[in-house]
C-alpha cells in the first residue's frame, strides 16, 4: 500500500512540474531546500518593484545627461543630442539585447544583471523620448496600454476567468519560438543577397508591419497569462524563494514584449 502511494505521488510531481519549464527548473530547490523559505507573492512582487525602480534609475539617468550643456551636437532644428547621452543609447541599446540573452541562459546572475537590463531599458526610451519628441505621446500611450493589459491579466486570472492547461502551455511556448525564429530569420535575410529585398518588404510594408505587431502583441500577452500561471503554481506549491528572482525577472521581462509590440503598432498606424 505504501509503494503504491509513493509511485502515485511521484507519478503527480512529474505531471505537475512537467507541465511547467520554470516549474521542473526548480524541481530540485523543493527537495534540497524543504525546510528554507518558501517563494511568496510579497518576494515576487518586491523583486519585480525593484526591476521597476531600476527602469526609473535609467531614465532618470537620461534626463540627467540629457540636461547637461556638454559638446551639443543638432542633427536637426528640433534634434540634438550631447555626447554623454549618444554614447548612453548606443550602449543602453547593446546591453539591452545582450544582457537579456545573458538572463536566459545564466539565471543565477539575474539579481545583478536584470537589474543592468532594466537600467539600459529605462535609459534607451527615455533616450529616444528626449531625442525624438514625436516618440514621446507614443511611448506614454504605450505604457499606460501594457499596464492595461497587465491589470486585466491578473484581474481575470484571479476571478478565475483564466486557466491555463498543459497542452495550451506548450502551444505558448511553441507560438513564441515560431516569432523568434521568423524575427531572426528576418533579420539575416537583410545580410543575404537573394534575401534581402523579401526583408526589406516585409520590414517595410505597412499592412504586414501591423500584423505582426498584433501578432507579437497577443504571442506576448499569451506570455504574460503564463508567467501569472507560474507565479500561482511556484507560491502554491511552496517551491523554494531562490525562483523569485528568475519569476519577476520573466514577469518584468513579459511586459517589456508587450510595451514594445504596442509601440510598434502604435508607431505604424502613426505613420500611416
């Protein structure tokens, strides 16, 4: 009789962390650290205020530079730049793209160099803000979308609305790799000969621009609705605190896809 329980309760564990990747990842932590602190909502939530402020560092550190009257250079009537901040947004625009593939692949360094990620984020918009006053309203409206969707997120997933199965975890998963590899594909056909006037054209087209913009935003959102998935499970299952960081780093990281996407559309319908 107690054979049979363990094998049904093991049997249980397997289905419920495989049905997750953030959830078998963890796997380990629930049985070598069963007497240490669980992960709360309060720990993710705190992580995730912190990700914030550091976005709010970087743009507070654009302002700065921006403000200061140092080697001004006009690339326009109503564009100009020093050269403190220029040097800022090519290196924020660079950290940005490497330290989130620096997150994904070493999460043990997620505390510091998320941290890095969100500063050069901050820094990178405001940047463009500051440089572009056409980008402002966008980016403004931008943001007040992606906190839109992330309240109604989290309202229909707590009132129940919301459940995700392990089949349709796996269709998120599959979706957001089909616009990973599609965007990279993209983005090496500009390099290649043969390729380069089908990048050109789907990179320039108007219609094709705000369907994949839409696209991207729903893929993203569908991203959002699985992190709020995990975050439920990984509490509940009171696996240990060591996920907070990667959790609110995958939450925090979600809404930056969404905020993006939404910029994008919102800058293609702007230029039509």
């Amino acid at each position: 009789m107690a054979s049979t329980r363990l094998n049904n309760t093991t049997k249980e564990e397997k289905t419920f962390f495989g049905s997750n990747p953030v959830l078998r990842n963890a796997k380990k932590s629930v049985y070598q650290d069963s007497d240490t602190e669980s992960a709360s909502y309060k720990g993710i939530a705190l992580k995730c205020l912190i990700f914030l402020i550091m976005m709010i560092i970087g743009v507070a550190l654009a302002m700065f530079l921006h403000n200061l009257n140092y080697s001004t250079i006009y690339i326009d009537d109503d564009i100009y730049a020093n050269t403190a901040e220029i040097i800022g947004g090519l290196a924020s625009s660079v950290l940005v793209l490497a330290l989130s593939i620096v997150c994904i692949f070493l999460k043990k360094t997620i505390p510091f160099f998320g941290s890095l990620y969100c500063i050069s984020f901050g820094f990178l918009y405001a940047f463009m803000a500051n440089i572009f006053k056409e980008y402002r309203e966008p980016i403004l409206l931008a943001i007040i979308v992606t906190l839109s969707i992330f309240a109604a997120v989290v309202f229909a997933y707590m009132s129940g609305k919301i459940r995700l199965s392990s089949k349709f975890k796996q269709g998120i998963t599959i979706a957001i790799s089909a616009l990973v590899i599609s965007s990279v594909v993209i983005a090496i056909g500009f390099f290649i000969p043969g390729l380069r006037e089908i990048s050109v054209f789907i990179s320039t087209n108007p219609a094709l621009c705000i369907a994949f913009s839409i696209i991207g935003i729903i893929i993203a959102t569908l991203s959002l609705v699985k992190d709020v998935d995990t975050i439920h499970e990984i509490v509940e299952s009171r696996i240990s605190a060591k996920v907070e960081w990667k959790i609110a780093f995958s939450l925090i990281f979600s809404l930056v896809w969404i905020f993006e996407e939404v910029l994008r559309l919102i800058l293609a319908f702007k230029d039509n």
